[in-house]
C-alpha cells in the first residue's frame, strides 16, 4: 500500500508479479508528493522519469520528489537500517501465535479479492475479535481513510479499536494542512459546527496548555455523558492520557455504572481546583 500525498494510492497483489504495475499507478497521481523506495530483500530495478536504469540492493532506500504533475528532483540513495524501517513492513522475528496467523490470512484474503481494499476491510473492523478489527483498522489509517474512519469512529466498536481509529487520525490530521482541512470537513457534514470544532480539535490531541484550563476539563467530563460510544471514548482515552487515571469509567458499561464515574471524576476534579493539570509556572 503506497499513500501518496494529499490523495490516496492503494495499489495490492502486484507488487510481487509486477513491480512496474506498482510504480505507475504510484506515478500516476495527480499532485506533488515525496517517493520512497526500500529495498528489504533481494534487488530491485528503478528507472525514474527515463533516467537509466538502476539496481538497489537490499538495505537501500531510494528517495525523490515528484511536482508540477510528473517533474522529478532530489533523487538519491541512502542506506536503510531496520530502524529507519516502518514496522509494518517487516516480517515478524516469530512465528505468529495461530490466533494472529488465522487473522492475518483473513485479512489478506479480503485484500486479495480485488477492487478498493478499504471496501474489503471495513467488515472486519467490527469482527468479534479486536485483534482483527486492529488489523483493519490499520488499513484504513495507511490508506488515508478519513471518510471510512470518521463513519467508524460514530459506530459502537470495541474500545481498542475506537482508540486506534482516534490515533490514526489524529496522525493522519499531524501529516499535512491538507488532511487536517479533509477531516475537518468531513465532520461538519456530520456535527452541528460548534460540536464539529470541539470534536475535531479532541482529535487533534490536547497540549500541556489546553489541558491546564478549566474549559477542557468540563468539556471532557461533559463528553463522558455522551450518548454516543465513540465519543465517550475519545473523552476517556484524553483524560487517561492526560492524568494517567481512568476513575473506573468504561464507555461501553451501563449508564448507571458510567454515572457513577463521571461523579467521582468531579469530586476529583473539585479537589484539582478544576483543571486536569496544574499551569505551568
């Protein structure tokens, strides 16, 4: 899977049998972006905008620009260690437990039957098991699925996998303005504004400053009352991360039981003074 720019690429099955089927759909994208090209076994032959063709050996990475719909600059090569490796690239040092095995071979079979894979993988998201719908997931943040993610972020899904979707896009919204403005977008077609602008900003991450004020903190327990999962849980997984507590308080348990948190989240909050975190001085 390339992700390519502002627009998207997801190009599966031809990189094996067809490595120049890879390269021109990658090619063919309508906008400015940045190529990377890793080489993790074997060699691989690259030609760059009919420049000679050359051979990268394994633990090279081939890097260049591509703007002003196909120009070509900045290419070179450098050494690629493992660390500078995504890990999603590399096999793993074990063989998987046969539960992972089994989810893999789910996965990759959805993949393989052709068409959009994000049409492929969005059943899986809500499978029985979190182990599968982290996998999905995974597919859809690579892919740069703000739509398909938004819709999964406002459906009831295990906390787990809300929380990866809360994270991939917040790392989709830190990549470029342009994604930060797609994600903005999408959720006031679905949110009155006022509340699209509050959600959005919870997905973009709370900084020390935001968390120090006293708006954050009532907002955030105001949030734990929603009637939406999704949202519950987007306030719950700032307020863990900003406190390092959870008060006991689990968006999917019953209503009264979720009451009972959010109280003793004010009690908490009335002997912080009101704030999550102190100023800094």
């Amino acid at each position: 899977v390339f992700q390519v720019g502002a627009e998207e690429s997801a190009v599966t099955g031809v990189a094996a049998a067809e490595p120049s089927a890879l390269l021109s759909a990658l090619l063919s994208a309508k906008c400015d972006y940045d190529v990377q090209v890793t080489v993790l076994q074997g060699t691989a032959m690259l030609q760059v905008a009919g420049g000679e063709l050359q051979m990268l050996p394994a633990g090279v990475q081939a890097e260049w620009q591509v703007v002003d719909g196909g120009e070509t600059s900045g290419f070179r090569q450098i050494p690629s260690t493992p660390a500078t490796i995504p890990v999603w690239m590399l096999a793993p040092e074990t063989e998987p437990v046969p539960e992972a095995a089994s989810v893999r071979t789910q996965l990759t079979k959805s993949l393989e039957a052709g068409g959009d894979p994000r049409e492929a993988i969005l059943p899986l998201v809500a499978d029985r098991n979190p182990e599968v719908g982290l996998l999905a997931t995974e597919v859809l943040v690579l892919t740069r699925s703000v739509d398909s993610l938004l819709n999964l972020f406002f459906e009831d899904l295990d906390e787990v996998v809300q929380r990866r979707i809360i994270d991939g896009l917040q790392a989709i919204a830190g990549s470029s303005e342009t994604a930060r403005e797609l994600i903005r977008e999408s959720l006031s077609t679905r949110l009155p504004m006022a509340e699209a602008i509050n959600i959005n900003s919870l997905l973009n991450g709370v900084n020390a400053v935001r968390a120090a004020e006293p708006e954050t903190a009532q907002q955030l327990l105001a949030y734990l009352g929603d009637e939406r999962l999704g949202v519950r849980t987007l306030a719950i997984y700032r307020l863990e991360q900003i406190t390092g507590d959870r008060q006991n308080f689990y968006p999917a348990a019953d209503a009264s039981r979720r009451r009972d948190a959010i109280r003793r989240w004010q009690k908490w909050l009335d002997r912080q003074g009101g704030v999550l975190v102190k100023p800094v001085e």
